[in-house]
C-alpha cells in the first residue's frame, strides 16, 4: 500500500493536531494573524481512508451527494484528524441539503480546528446560505486573518458585506485583494460589477479592460463591458463587443439574446431581427431553438414564434414547452379556440400535462367559461394532486371568476403546506397585489429574497412595488440596480426602473430607460402605460394618449385597464366607447 500512502501524501492537505494557545485565540480575536506553529510531520493518510475519501469525491462530481456523505463519514471515522475529509463532509451535507447538520459539523470543526483557513471558509458560505451574514463576515475575516492571499476569503467576505447592504465595504475589500493579488480575475470582475452598480463607469471600464487582459475569453466580463461602452453611449462599440463576446461564448443563445437586447437598445429592430434569423439554425437543438421563439414572442413576432415551435414539434410531437410557446403566440393573435384544442391535445402522462392544463384553464377564465375552466384544472389535479402549477391555476380561475376569497383560501392552504416554496410565494404575493394589497404582496416576496437574495424576479417585484407606491425609493432603487446587476437587459426589470425614475423626477433618464424598455418588450400594456405617463409628465399628450390606446388593444388587466380608460377620458372625451 506504499503507493497509496504516496498519493495521500501528494493531494492531501495534512494538518498536525493540538491545542490553539490562549495566546493564538487573543491574537485572532484582536484580528492579528496567528503566528506560524512548528508542527510533527502528520503520518501518512490510511490506505482505507484515503479509499473512501477518493470515492466520495467521484460521487460528488457525478452529483450522488448522500453516498458522498456515507463515504465522507467513512473517511473521517478511518482518519478523524484529517481536515480535507471533514471540510468535503461538511460540504457534501450542504450540497444534499442538510444544511443544519453541515452547520453543526462545521462548527465543531472551528473548535477542532479553529486554526485551519479552510474550515472558516466552508463556515462562510454555510452561513451565507443560511442567511446569517453577521455570521458569514466573522468566518471570512478569520478565515483571511490565517491566510492573507486566500482570494476566497475576500471575495466571500465581499459578497456577504453585500447581503447586508453594505456596499462600500464590499468595494473596499475588492480593492484589498486586488492591492494583495493584482492577478484577480474574479475580484476585478467583482469590483467592476460594484462600481457599474453606482455609476461609476469610467472606473469599471479600466476593471474590465484590465480582466480581459488577463483572460481574453471571459465572456461575462465582454458582456459587462459592452453594457457599460452602452451606458456611456459607445452604442456600436457596445454591439461590437457584445458580439465578440457571442464568438467567444461558442454561440451561446442566452449571449445572443443580450446582444439582441444592445441591437433593440440602438433602436435597430431590423438588426435584431436579422441576428436572431441568423441565431436560429434548423440544426440547432431544441431548447436553445425555443430561447428564440421566446424572443420572437416578447418582440411580438407572433408568426415566427408559431413556425419555431411547429418544426420543434414536427420531431418532438409532445414537446410541452413548444406547445407553450405556439399556444401563447395563438393567444397573443386572439385565436383562442386553436389555443386551447392544442393545450388540451396533452395526454396526462406528458411531462408538460400540467403546465398546459393550467394555461388552457386560464385561457378559457378569460373568456368567461369559469365553470369549465375550474372544472378543466379539478381533473387535472386529481392526477397531479401537488402540481404547484395546477395549484395556482385553480386559484386564478377563481380570481378571474370574481371569487377573490376562495382563490386567497387556495393560495394560503397550499403556502401552509410549503411555507418556503417561490413559486408560491410569488404567486400569492401577486395576487395580493392584483388585490390591492402591496403590504400582504411585498411581505410575501421577501421571503424569497431572505432565502435567495439574488433572485431577480423578487427583487424586481419587491423593488417596482416600492416605487409605484412612492415610498422607500433609496431601498427601491438598490433592489432594482441588484435585479439588474443579474438579469441585466430584462426589458420588465428595466421598466420597474424606469418607473423609480419617473417617481425621483429624473424624467430625462426615465425617458431613456423606458423606451429600451417598451423596445424589448413591445406588447406589455403596463409598459406602454408608464411610457405615456411620462410623456404626459413632459407635455406630450398627444403621444401619451397613443400610447395609452395602443396599451388597451393588448387586452390588460382590469385594474391597469381602469387607469388606462379614465386618462383616455380625460385626454380623448369625444373618442371613448
């Protein structure tokens, strides 16, 4: 076993047991780096052990986590001295979902092992993940305290001063690193990400230009800095880069949808047309053909959207969200009736049965037919009992149908069974909104954003719920930069913004922002309202009043259609039906 033994030796971090010194426990506290300690060479890892740890590692990358725990556990018990084996546990628990065990096993590891970096950078991102930030700064900074070139440690220790809201000491720290490892390519990324977020673009370009340098092939950081060379209104160096980054992304669609966005952002829709006919390959698989037909659909090419879907359904007759697709390009032409026959052309062992029972059902709410749509989704739900598609479905139809109590009834009952679930709480919140009750909505989707604070449907709902009711707008305006900062380019999110800006009285940069939102977003009526408030916010009736008709042809919601009808009133008296 000479070999093995050679091998553990080789990729195997050994750390010599002991007791940390008063002294060292001073030191560290006081934030001053523990001196070195003169440690026995540690005996070679057991053949057995190092077995066991070799496999849990394999059942990690193959995503089999609870047989990595079972072989980690093996390993520790074989080598309980050995912090690699413990920190890969702790990992592997987090990874399965056992959050409070992983957070258990690793603070019993910070007493073990309290000098050992790595078992307070684990302790970080568990921290993280738990939402305990206060928690998550401590173990960074010890964590950078026993290893002051740890790049992890800062860059933890930055995104957790971000979760608390605390971005000048995010970029403080971002600087720090890159003072200590000027090679950062992930700090000055970061950093350049922060400075985008206050403005600061002549700064994050230098970041930016700095990151490609040291690696030509980041592809995030040419999409960054087309964002930015657009911001500064470098428009065509914008797509120019955007378009390298697509060439260095191999063609990634989710790419080709940005620089699809800086196209409709430069106002040529031509263009970007022209792009996504020469994105949309007949040889290209079927999700990414979709991505397109997505694009085709929110650009109101409704004809394109239906071709794209039908020659994914010519080889993939049950393809559930191609039929998505084609029925809701059906629905947008008002050809309802062929809608719903292809929704419900879905046999109940589809993947996709749910998703297009639901839809179908909503369809035929809007048309009035509650009983048979409520009926429609009863079925559906006696086959797929805890579907939390068909759950919500079941709620709107009652909403449509003018029963606001039972569909609340419905939304709460199934939130009780799973109190953490998004897609719930999001659709409760909007309900509660659609409602006329923001506190209720905001309260429901901040329990996303305590669970994931990057999620950028909560903070953009979160966010625009603010600003459409003018309070808070400094929280607002940080909850729709972060919303942004990881869905850059979303023509709602930008909408959102552009609305805080209408409410700060920043018309000109309102201005702006809204119309590359209702580029992107052409058929969105809630757009197109915010759009003509603001024109009437700068004396341009007559454009307002287009606008506001053309918001009332897509068929809003009744509240939206309410307001939308009472300024037409006001505008057009002699042209109201």
């Amino acid at each position: 076993m000479r070999s093995v033994d050679a091998l553990a030796v080789a990729h195997t971090r050994m750390v010599a047991t002991g007791i940390v010194t008063a002294l060292s426990v001073l030191l560290l506290a006081c934030g001053r780096p523990l001196p070195k300690v003169d440690s026995p060479e540690p005996a070679p890892l057991s053949a057995a052990a190092y077995s066991h740890y070799l496999r849990g590692r394999i059942a990690i990358h193959e995503g089999s986590y609870d047989q990595a725990i079972r072989q980690f556990r093996a390993a520790s018990l074989a080598a309980p001295d050995e912090v690699p084996i413990q920190v890969a546990l702790i990992e592997a628990l987090s990874k399965a979902g056992h959050r409070a065990e992983a957070l258990r096993v690793a603070e019993q590891a910070q007493e073990k092992w309290r000098h050992d970096a790595s078992v307070w950078l684990v302790s970080g991102a568990l921290y993280r993940r738990a939402g305990r930030d206060d928690r998550a700064v401590q173990a960074y900074r010890t964590a950078r305290l026993l290893d002051p070139d740890s790049e992890p440690a800062y860059l933890g220790l930055a995104a957790s001063f971000v979760a608390l809201d605390r971005p000048h000491r995010a970029e403080k720290t971002y600087r720090t690193l890159i003072d200590r490892r000027p090679d950062s390519i992930t700090g000055r990324y970061r950093l350049a990400r922060r400075l985008m977020q206050r403005q600061a673009y002549g700064p994050a370009e230098h970041q930016l230009r700095r990151v490609l340098e040291l690696d030509p092939d980041h592809v995030r950081a040419r999409m960054a800095l087309a964002r930015v060379l657009s911001t500064r209104g470098k428009k065509r160096d914008a797509i120019a880069m955007m378009r390298r980054a697509f060439d260095h992304s191999d063609g990634d669609p989710k790419v080709g949808k940005e620089l699809l966005g800086q196209l409709l952002d430069t106002g040529d829709r031509a263009g970007a047309l022209a792009l996504l006919s020469e994105l949309d390959r007949a040889d290209l698989a079927a999700a990414p053909r979709l991505l397109f037909a997505e694009v085709y659909l929110q650009l109101g090419e409704m004809n394109r959207t239906i071709a794209i879907a039908e020659a994914v359904l010519a080889d993939l007759p049950s393809h559930g969200r191609a039929r998505l697709l084609k029925a809701s390009a059906l629905a947008e032409l008002n050809r309802l009736d062929q809608a719903v026959s292809l929704l419900l052309d879905v046999l109940p062992r589809a993947r996709a049965y749910p998703e297009c029972r639901a839809l179908a059902a909503e369809l035929i709410a809007r048309q009035g037919d509650y009983w048979r749509a409520s009926a429609l989704v009863e079925r559906a739900l006696a086959l797929r009992p805890r579907h939390t598609g068909l759950v919500i479905a079941r709620a709107r139809v009652e909403e449509l149908g003018g029963h606001s109590g039972r569909a609340r009834a419905i939304l709460r009952a199934a939130m009780a069974a799973r109190p953490s679930h998004a897609e719930l709480l999001y659709a409760y919140g909007a309900f509660e909104d659609r409602q006329g009750y923001p506190h209720r909505a905001v309260a429901a989707v901040e329990k996303i954003l305590a669970a994931d604070p990057d999620n950028a449907t909560a903070l953009n709902f979160v966010g625009y719920s603010l600003a459409d009711r003018n309070i808070d707008l400094p929280r607002a305006e940080r909850l729709l930069l972060r919303a942004l900062d990881v869905a850059p380019g979303d023509g709602f999110i930008l909408d959102s913004y552009g609305w805080l800006l209408f409410r700060q009285n920043r018309l000109d940069e309102a201005l702006i922002v809204l119309e590359r939102a209702a580029r992107m977003v052409p058929r969105e009526p809630e757009i197109l309202w915010h759009l003509g408030e603001l024109l009437l916010a700068r004396q341009q009736p007559a454009r307002a009043v287009e606008l506001f008709e053309q918001a009332r042809s897509l068929r809003p919601e009744q509240r939206l259609l309410r307001r939308i009808e009472k300024r037409i009133r006001a505008l057009r008296p002699e042209r109201t039906e």
